[in-house]
C-alpha cells in the first residue's frame, strides 16, 4: 500500500483465485504476505496483457490501483443507461477514441498512453458480500463492449464472433475476459429482443467498415 492510500501491482498468477491481496518489501526487495484481500478483480485477467510479449503476455507491473477513482464506474454506468448498437460501440471505441477508455478515461481527448495509466486500477461495484471489484481501466472498455452486446439481446458465441471479426482474427484472452464478463453481469437482464437481427445489422455493419478500412489503406 502507498501512502496515499493506493496500491502498486507486483505481480500476480493466473489462477481461479481473484483476490488482490496486500504484500510488503523487506530491506532485501522481497515480497511477503501482509494481510487479507482488498477486494477482487473482475477476471483473474485483470491486470495481465496477454497480448504483450509476442503473445507470452505479462503483468502490468507498477500500475497503481486507486480505491477512490471513480470514473469506470461512471463510464460503466453512461454505456449501460444508453441505447448502443455493438457495432457503433465498437467504431466509437477504436484506439483514441472516445469510448477508449484505457487511453482517454472517457473524454474525446488522448490522456496518456502509457502502460502504467493503460493499465491504472481502480473499483467497479461490490460482490453480493461487499467486495469491492476492481479492474484495470483496459479491462472496463472491453467490458463496457460485452455490456452493449447483451443489452443489444446478442448471445455470447454471436458476439463473441463479431468481435473477433471486426479485429481480423482471435482477440487475447484478457480481451476475451473483460468482455465476457460485461457480457454475462448484463445478458440475464436483458429484454429479450431480437438476437438474430442485431448480430446480422452488426456483422454487416462491420464488415463494411473493415472493407472501408481496407479500401482506405491503397
């Protein structure tokens, strides 16, 4: 724990263990134990980068998780009280775009793009025993994706297809994560509409835009 009451990640390991437990540092740099859990993160995930290092991933080391921030929250809470299609969410979220939270906390502007302010924790909601959830403000944009796809009434294999189609192959297991978790805390809510219809829209609107993309580059 820092002094101004924030945390530092260390490290972590990738098991079904979600708790984000406080170590301290001896005068030798090593790590022990110090005390109980903080709370939990939304995916064991959370603060690992799958895609970093030629795909053998890594922690996000040095990032700073900050009890009081609340802006995911509140970018959460926006994405979930508005009527998005996927695929707009998706165009809206590209790198340094309004809905790309990690780099622009949810303002039209780039912040930073550093990995520690990428990857900054901080809380999302409680557990049913009042755990707070935190997360890493990475994790809250591919969450807010999984979010839009259930409220859209899309099942998770359809999104999970649209997705991985608008990127132009297989997203990284900590994308796939964070977005399944916004998908399956909403799609038990959601209302029932049409999932055929949105997935077809959506596909056609992405396939469209990548074409566009595509055409674009020559």
């Amino acid at each position: 724990m820092n002094d101004d009451g924030t945390y530092r990640v260390i490290g972590g390991e990738l098991n079904k263990d979600r708790n984000i437990y406080v170590y301290s540092q001896d005068e030798n740099g090593d790590f022990t134990i110090r005390g109980g859990s903080i709370g939990i993160t939304s995916s064991t995930t959370s603060f690992y980068n799958s895609d970093a290092n030629d795909g053998k991933g890594c922690w996000a080391i040095n990032s700073v998780i900050d009890p009081n921030d609340n802006s995911g929250r509140d970018f959460l809470n926006n994405v979930i009280s508005k009527d998005i299609t996927l695929d707009d969410y998706m165009d809206k979220a590209r790198n340094s775009h309004p809905y790309d939270f990690k780099v622009t906390n949810g303002s039209p502007n780039v912040v930073s793009e550093s990995p520690q302010y990428v990857y900054r924790g901080m809380g999302i909601g409680k557990t049913t025993f009042g755990q707070t959830i935190y997360t890493s403000a990475r994790d809250i944009g591919n969450i807010a994706a999984g979010v839009v796809a259930a409220k859209n009434g899309i099942p998770w294999q359809a999104a999970r297809m649209a997705f991985d189609a608008y990127q132009g192959g297989i997203e990284g297991i900590s994308t796939q994560n964070a977005e399944y978790y916004g998908w399956s805390q909403t799609y038990a809510r959601s209302n029932g509409i049409s999932e055929s219809g949105h997935l077809k829209s959506t596909l056609n609107s992405i396939i469209n835009k990548v074409g566009t993309i595509i055409r674009n580059l020559w």
